[in-house]
C-alpha cells in the first residue's frame, strides 16, 4: 500500500477520527486503523493527538463490499 504523503496536526489536541474524516473526506470503514498501522506509537499518544505531530497518510481503505438482497430472489 502506498503513502500519500503526511499530514501534521495543526490543532491543540486533535482526534484521530476527524483527521481521518478530514484526510479521506468521509467515515470509511477502517480509515483510522490505516492510520494506526501506518503510524507505530500513534496510539501511545492517547485519544488526543498533540500539534505538531507527524502523521503519515496511507492510501484510503477500500469500502466493503456489500451484498444485496433482493426479497423477490
């Protein structure tokens, strides 16, 4: 998987679910474990990210494939 790059916290105490949310521009599924195992020690840092950390940005996960279910089927 490759990076796109990184992003550094430019917020006082940020969550690493909006930054996912603000990366990836939407909640995806498994945006903020990407960024975990992108990031060895992120987790360290507690549910609050410090400004001026560097965070590298993996690719965006792909969605899950969902089935459909038809009644009439």
């Amino acid at each position: 998987m490759a990076d796109l790059g990184y992003y550094v916290v430019s917020e006082d105490a940020e969550r690493l679910d909006r930054i996912a949310r603000a990366l990836y521009g939407e909640d995806r599924p498994g945006a903020v474990e990407g960024l975990l195992d992108s990031n060895p020690g992120l987790a360290a840092l507690g549910p609050n990210i410090p400004r001026g950390t560097v965070i590298r940005v993996p690719e965006p996960p792909e969605p899950p494939a969902t089935a459909i279910v038809r009644p009439w089927e």
